[in-house]
C-alpha cells in the first residue's frame, strides 16, 4: 500500500516521517480552499480536509492510502487564514496579542472505500505583543504562509504563553488523531519503527 500526502507542507512531511512513514508521495492538491460561508470552524477544516483529499484521488493507486489536512487559527469564532499581505499579518497578529484562540485541523484519510474524515482543535494563548516585536516578525517572512499569521514551532514559540491540546495540531498535523485513524485502517506506526 502506497501513502499520498495531499500537501506541500514541510512541516505535515516532517511529521508523518516523525511517525515512522518514509515511503510516502507527495500530491499537492488543487481543492478549492475558499470559506463555505456559515460554516463553523471544525466544518470549514473538515469539508477542506475531504476536498484536498478527493482532489488528488486521479493521481493515487487504488490501494493507496491519501492523508489530507486543513488547518486555520480561529478567534472568537472568526477564521484566521493565512495572511494576504504585512498588514493582515499584522492585523492577526496584533487581534491575538493576550489573548487565546482555537487551531483546528481537518484531517482526511482514504483507502480504498474507506474515508474518515474528523477534526482536532488546541488552544493556544499568546502573551501581549508590542506593535515593533509584530513587525520584527513580519519582516522574517514567518507568517506569510501560516494559518492566524504564526508558526509555534518557529519564531512565533516567543508570543505563545501557553497551549491546552496537541502541539502538533497547531503545526498543522494532529499527529495523535492521525495515528489513531491509521491504526483503525490497519497500519501500525509502532510496528513500523522497528522496520527502520
């Protein structure tokens, strides 16, 4: 069996080779990514997850398995995507100072018939932010490709005061969930440590 990862995320490659996946293709898939209106945030990374996922079915064989994710940063209810430009970035940014907000990640594997699609959400708060530590960031180039304009696992670690869920989840892949999914459909991470 085959492993498709419908992403051209570094950090969701990273992490499936974290949990013992090497031989896995990467599809970045062309799924329109625009916003249902009135969908609430775990709906909104679910129907995403499942499109990216049925986008790349052309290119996957029939036994293989097709992880794809979503996530977006939502604050107050309101979805935070990736940033436009600087001053949505900054706007985010400066929107999350001291306060907390919610990463959700849509998550979707298929195999064969089988597709389940769930979602994980993590809290995360930030401490207050100056408005200079804002564009000091900004000028990194950091945000520009992150859902709520941060990556925790890069610089953006030093706005984030504390966190209730799954780390991984807010680099954009619900490591936990995903071995869990996997397990039900016959593959065993654990088991495949041992093979490299």
């Amino acid at each position: 069996m085959g492993i498709v990862l419908a992403s051209r995320s570094p950090r969701r490659r990273q992490l499936l080779e974290q949990m013992g996946l090497r031989d896995f293709r990467i599809v970045c898939s062309d799924a329109d990514e625009t916003a249902s209106p009135g969908l609430t945030p775990p709906a909104l990374v679910e129907a995403l997850s499942a499109r990216k996922a049925a986008a790349v079915q052309h290119a996957a064989a029939a036994g293989d398995l097709i992880i794809a994710a979503d996530t977006v940063v939502a604050l107050d209810g309101r979805v935070l995507g990736k940033p436009a430009d600087g001053p949505d970035a900054f706007a985010m940014l400066s929107a999350l100072s001291g306060r907390r907000h919610q990463v959700y990640t849509g998550l979707t594997v298929v195999c064969g018939a089988q597709r389940l699609t769930e979602h994980e959400v993590t809290a995360v708060t930030f401490r207050s932010l100056s408005s200079a530590e804002i564009c000091a960031y900004i000028a990194t180039g950091e945000p520009m490709d992150k859902a709520g304009a941060y990556g925790i696992q890069g610089r953006g670690a030093l706005f984030v005061e504390g966190i209730e869920g799954d780390y991984y989840n807010v680099m954009g892949l619900p490591v936990c969930r995903l071995g869990r999914i996997l397990a039900r459909l016959g593959v065993d991470c654990a088991r495949l440590w041992s093979e490299l």
